[in-house]
C-alpha cells in the first residue's frame, strides 16, 4: 500500500507541474494587451511598457514560465497588479465559500443518492424504481445554472421562504444560505450517483459469494451493508474524484447567479480585467483541488479493494 501511495503521489506532482504549465501558456496565449486593459484606452505607449516591465511581460515567455514556477516553490503567487496585495491572500480568502459550498453540495447529494440506488437494485422495476428512473435521468439532464434561476424564482422570489444571494452570518444563516445553491449543484448528482449505485448494487447483488452468504441464513439487511454495498460504492467514490472538476465548473456559474464570494466569481472578474496573477492563481488552487480529490478517491478505492494496487 505504501508503494502505491508513492506512486500515486508522484503522478500527482507531475499532473499538476504539466497541467499548470499547458494552462499558463494557454492564458498568455489569449489575444489582446492586459495593459491597455488595465491603464485604460487614454494610456500612453511608456505607461503600458511600465506596466509590462512591472507585470514580467516583457521578458519572453519561458522566461516568465521558469520565474511563475520558481516564486511557485518560495509560496510565492505574485501580486494582484491592483491593489498590489499577494495573490495566495486573494484566492485563500475566497476559497473557503467555495469549499463549503462544494462540500454541502457532495455531503447532501451522497446522503440522497445511495440509499435511493439501493433501494431501487433491492426492488428492481417496482413502481419506485421506474419514478426513480425518470426523476433522476431529469435532473441529469437540467444544467445546474439553469435549475439554480429556477430555484431561485420560485424558492426566494415567489415562496420567499430561503434567502436568494451573499452567504450570510452566523452558522445558522450561512446554512439557511446554502441551501439554494447548494441544491441547484447537488441535484444533478443525486441522479447520477444513484443510477450509478443502482448499476453497482444489481451487479454486486448477482455475485457468487452474495448467493453464498444467503445461503448461509445471513439476514438481507447485513449482505447488503457488509458485502455488497462496499464494493458497489467503489465507482461512485472515482466519480466523486473526477466530479471535483465540474463541480468547481458548476460553482463559477451558482455563484454569480446568487452573488456568493467564491474563486468562482473571483476568476470571472479576474479574466474579464485581463488579471493574469490572479487568474493563475485560482488555477493553480483549482488544479491541486482536482488533483488532490482524484488522488484521494484512488487511494480510497486501494483501500476498499486490494485488487486495485495492480
């Protein structure tokens, strides 16, 4: 098991050395001066040259490559080229409504979804199963941004019983504020979690040693929590790993719908003022949270299933 930790540990540096590499040439590659942006269209040609000198744009690109990766390894994220604050400060006091936002999102969605997929395999083509099908195959199918202006209208606006934008004080608050958001991101993953348990469970269900334990008077209650759960979950945990991408996806767009603090609504303002520091910021944070989760999830799954470590 140690061996494979390391391995995968590993991996993971490398995936984020290449990821934040392709991303930062990618973000240099996008057209237009970020210093006429920034000074505004009354700029003169020595300002912007100040600015790019200021900003490292001058320099070629590897060069300011090997300088982004070099303050990297000092903790060093630059600084923001309007208020000259240190990026990691920015983006570290965003990031935690983002995190709980995701979090509420998995935590709900999960706790939903897996006793709906069970019961649907334990009572399969019941009237509950077939409601199930469709109410979860719908949901997949609505974009999060989409059922989060509904809920919105009809939750805040018409009903009024959940408040509509910011986050709130207090803990109380702050939970009765995530709630919209956190189901607008979430519902789409109750349908997929469960159809996925749902798959999982029947084919766990059909094994050798799941007849072999009924045939030993084992109650059907214990099978399914001891035997046949754990290893049903295993592809629900690497999706849960993968999902981190498109849930930070699906946050950029619920926080701007609701008017949460976020990285979310953090990059979008960043890319539209052409704030390269800040933008590389929040991706490099973004790519260790999609690397980290997916790391996470295999080694979960290592532990869950030996046969995995091959």
């Amino acid at each position: 098991m140690l061996t494979y930790i390391c391995k995968r540990v590993a991996l993971a540096i490398a995936i984020t050395v290449i990821a934040v590499a392709l991303l930062f040439l990618m973000i240099h590659a996008v057209p237009g001066d970020p210093a006429a942006v920034l000074l505004g269209p009354r700029a003169t040609t020595e300002m912007k040259a100040q600015l790019h000198e200021q900003m490292g744009l001058d320099k070629p690109l590897i060069v300011q490559l090997a300088t982004f990766f070099g303050g990297l390894l000092q903790g060093n994220l630059g600084f923001d080229v309007f208020s000259q604050r240190p990026v990691a400060d920015i983006v570290f006091e965003q990031l935690p409504y983002t995190i709980e936002l995701i979090f509420f999102s998995i935590l709900w969605s999960i706790a939903a979804a897996v006793p709906l997929g069970c019961y649907s395999a334990l009572r399969r083509n019941s009237l509950v199963d077939q409601v199930a099908g469709v109410v979860t195959v719908a949901t997949i199918a609505i974009p999060s941004f989409v059922m989060a202006i509904y809920a919105l209208l009809i939750f805040a606006v018409a009903l009024r019983w959940l408040p509509a934008i910011g986050v709130g004080s207090g803990l109380w608050d702050r939970l009765m504020h995530l709630i919209l958001p956190g189901f607008a991101i979430g519902v789409g993953w109750v349908g997929y979690i469960s159809r996925l348990v749902r798959a999982s469970m029947l084919e766990v269900l059909g094994e050798n040693h799941i007849r072999m334990a009924r045939s030993f008077g084992i109650s059907e209650r214990r099978i399914v929590a001891r035997y046949a759960l754990p290893l049903a979950i295993l592809p629900t945990v690497t999706i849960l790993g993968v999902g981190i991408a498109w849930l930070l996806s699906s946050a950029v767009f619920i926080e701007v719908v609701f008017a949460r603090p976020g990285i979310g609504a953090l990059i979008v303002n960043a890319v539209s003022a052409r704030n390269y520091p800040i933008v590389m910021g929040v991706v490099l944070v973004t790519t260790f949270l999609i690397v980290a989760a997916t790391t996470l999830s295999d080694l979960v799954n290592a532990f869950l299933d030996p046969r995995t470590r091959e």
